[in-house]
C-alpha cells in the first residue's frame, strides 16, 4: 500500500487512555406536550492524490452516492465475536445503516463482483475496475478480530476506501478499542466517509437526550442516535423533564420537579453526574435552552404571576425579562445565529408560534393555520422551525414553516399524538415522541417526511427527545 494507514485507538466518553475502558461512572399554561465521545476531531489522516470533493448535501436535486460494501472480514477464528454476532459482521451491520441514514450514500449489491471481503488486503482488487457497471461510485471493505494480548482484549479493524472515479485507494484507517466500543468503530468509520464526500460532520458518535418513566418518576436518558446503549442519567426519583443539550456536549439543562409547586432548571455533567441549580425562583421554571454559543439560558417562569420568557447570562447569572404580556409565553428555541428566538403564547387565543428578537424586542407571530401549533425546534441550518400542529381531524403532527412563514408543511400523518421535535445538527433528520404505536416512543424521520424509524423499543412511556450537536 503506497500510503501509511492511520491509527486510532477509540474510546468513549472523552476518554482516551492507554487502555481503553467505558466508565459510566397570570396564567402559567404548560404546553408540555456527553459528553463529547470522542475528543478526537474528524480527520482522515491520510496522505492521497485524490481531491477532496465536498458535496452540497442538502440541494433538493442532490443525488445521493452509490456506495458498495464488499465486507468486513471477520478475523481471528472462533475469537472473534463479541456477544453472539462476530466483531467484521456486526461492524458491517452498523456500518450500513449508518450510511443509510446518512442520506449521502445509497448502498449498492456487489454480490455480482464475486469478491469477498476475506480475501481482500489493503490494495484494490482488479474486479473493483467493473463496479462502475454495478453501480457504485465508492468500495468499502475492511477486517475485524478480536487479540488477546496477556490480560488485555483488544478489537481491532482495518477499512479501506477506493474511489472508482479516480480509480484509486482514497482511505485506509486501523482502530483500536476495548470490544465495548465495536459499536463506535463503525459510527466512526461512517461519520468519516461522509466527513469525506460533504466536508461536513456526520451524525452517526451523535446521542438522543430523552425521558423515561421509572416506576413513579421521569428520568433523564442518553442513547445513541439509533437508539443503542442507553444510559440513565438522573435518578431521583422525582420528574426531570424537558432536556436540552449543552453546545459542547457535556452538559444537559433541564427541568426538575422535586416538590410538588416547585420547579426547578437543573444542569448536569454527563460525565461526572455532578449536578447543579440554575434556577429556583418560586413558580414555574420550564422549558429551559442554552443559546448557540452557551452563554445564555431562555427560559419560561411564572416567578411573576404570569409565565413569561427570560434570558439569563451564564456567566454573569444576570436575569433578563424578555416578554411582558397578560398571556402565557414559553418553549423559546434559538435560531442558529442566536439573534432570535421562537416561542409559543396563547396572546392570540390559542396556543401559536411566535417570533421576536434575542433581547425581547421586534414580537411576530408566525403560525396563522390551525388553532394550536406549539413546541417550536429551529433547525441548524435556519431553514425551517419544526413544530408540533393540530389538524383540522383533531390530531398532532409533526409540521414545518419557513421563518419568513412563506412556507409550511405537514411531515406527519397516521394515528397517535406526536409531540418534541428535535433536529438532528446536520439538518436532515427530526426526532420527536409519538403514542402512534400505542405507547409513547421516539421515532426518527427525515426532514423530507421520508423513513419514519422507531429508536425506542422498551420500556412504557420514553419523550422529550432531544438530539446533540455533532462532534
């Protein structure tokens, strides 16, 4: 192979070690309806001839890439499993539908190339010159085992990346982790091959923040973006609602229930569970979320009589009153610029959105259609505010408006209520929380309404999700 393939050891968590270890160590109407795991920037580290082609994923007419994945070899013998699928085959399973997800890639059956992965090394194989009439613009194929070395156990994989336009090996990566972490190997290999082909980070190391009910309480869980590996966050015993992501990661804000009148905005520290009060004046302290840069909390309280939107500086604690109206305001979401908010007030009668400047000033209404549209989520890009609609059939969905409110849409249909919309930060998915399947779960769609996925599978009552912004 003419160039060097690069290393990684993977870890999770944020922590890199010599040996890689997973430690887990006045009305007030109420409309309620980790760590960064990596501290490694995408980068592929490797030394090629071929350009870089960054594609503008998001065009209407994008074309997503043909992608063929001849394999992941399983190496190593009987050793090499983790649980009951061996380590090659899991990575592949993951990998595929990381790539899928994606929106970039479309995957391609090579079954006709008649190669198989184990008998691949680190240079292209002279049948991948036919894949172009397979259809595929880009191969992948790798190995992966299971060493013993001593009393340590290791994972490793092997990937490799040829592109058939410019008939070349582009990509060649080796990993390295506990056989914890098979999982995020392939997260990882995903997010960059789209790093690669978009210049963009991918979603694949991303987590989902939501609630779930334990016994009597609502506690605060992080999952992975597919549902995998959930991790108990809070438990108190008490109802902590409404969580919402720092923009590092290493925090979620959220709203705490400890006593029955009292409602408090909460931060915690995914890594260490430490845990600390942000707000706690009397009232209503709801529907907290942290400004794109951190530096400011909007929130809704009732401290005044009436539920009305503040913004509090994180550094300062200076609190800012940010609306003065008879009606009830809350659910503030930011734009990404963090100029302006959107909100939901019942100024107008029902429950609409709204918007107005970041310091309270220049108040609009947006939503006209429909007697109750709440929940607003602005997306990353700025392009649209998803929003939780009811229909003229009585029923909630999830819809779309342009901040300009030129233009809107319904993603949604079926039966159930859908409520919480989060964006995923590359702009093209939406999770939110539906009782569509009789019980409340979070369910993932694509921001064109297309591939509704259901992520959660246990457990009675899972809501509030809340999606992180990307490593």
């Amino acid at each position: 192979m003419s160039q060097q393939l690069s290393q990684e050891r993977v870890s999770v968590w944020g922590v890199r070690q010599q040996r890689v270890i997973v430690r887990f160590s006045g009305r007030a109407i109420i409309w309620c309806a980790m760590v960064v795991l990596m501290g490694i920037p995408i980068a592929w580290i490797m030394e090629s001839g071929a350009t870089d082609v960054f594609l503008e994923a998001t065009r209407p007419d994008f074309e997503k890439i043909p992608v063929g994945i001849v394999g992941i070899a399983n190496v190593g013998g009987a050793g090499a499993s983790e649980g009951r699928m061996a380590v090659g085959t899991r990575i592949e399973e993951v990998l595929k539908a990381d790539l899928r997800r994606s929106q970039i890639f479309s995957l391609v059956d090579l079954t006709g190339l008649g190669v198989k992965a184990s008998e691949l090394g680190s240079e292209p194989h002279l049948a991948f010159k036919q894949v172009a009439e397979l259809g595929a613009s880009v191969v992948v194929w790798g190995k992966a085992g299971i060493k013993a070395e001593g009393n340590e156990t290791d994972v490793h994989m092997e990937a490799y990346v040829y592109d058939v336009g410019s008939d070349e090996l582009v990509g060649g990566k080796r990993y390295v982790g506990s056989p914890s972490v098979v999982r995020l190997m392939a997260h990882r290999f995903a997010d960059e091959l789209v790093f690669r082909y978009t210049g963009e980070p991918g979603i694949a190391r991303t987590k989902i923040a939501y609630v779930a009910e334990q016994g009597s309480a609502r506690e605060l869980f992080v999952m992975d973006y597919d549902g995998h590996d959930p991790r108990q966050i809070t438990a108190d015993g008490f109802l902590n609602l409404m969580p919402r992501w720092s923009p590092d990661r290493r925090f979620l804000v959220f709203t705490a229930y400890r006593q029955r009148n009292t409602q408090t905005i909460d931060i915690i520290e995914l890594a260490t569970g430490k845990r600390s009060t942000l707000v706690s004046q009397g009232g209503l302290n709801i529907t907290p979320a942290l400004s794109p840069d951190g530096n400011f909390l909007a929130f809704a309280s009732s401290r005044e009589g009436n539920s009305e939107l503040y913004r509090m500086d994180t550094r300062t604690k200076v609190v800012q009153r940010l609306t003065v109206h008879a009606a009830g305001d809350l659910s503030p979401t930011w734009s990404p610029s963090g100029r302006e908010l959107a909100f939901v007030s019942d100024r107008s009668g029902g429950p609409q959105v709204f918007l107005m400047s970041a310091d309270g000033t220049n108040v609009r209404r947006l939503t006209f259609e429909g007697d109750y549209n709440a929940a607003p989520a602005w997306s990353p890009r700025g392009n649209w505010i998803a929003y939780i609609c009811r229909t003229p059939k009585k029923e909630y969905k999830l819809c779309l408006i342009t901040p300009d409110g030129q233009k809107r849409v319904q993603l949604t249909t079926g039966p159930g209520v859908d409520d919480s919309p989060s964006w995923s930060p590359d702009g093209r998915h939406l999770v939110f929380s539906s009782t569509m399947d009789g019980k409340s779960h979070i369910y993932m769609i694509n921001a064109d309404g297309k591939d509704l996925e259901r992520i959660t599978h246990s457990g009675t009552h899972n809501s509030a999700p809340a999606w992180s912004p990307a490593l």
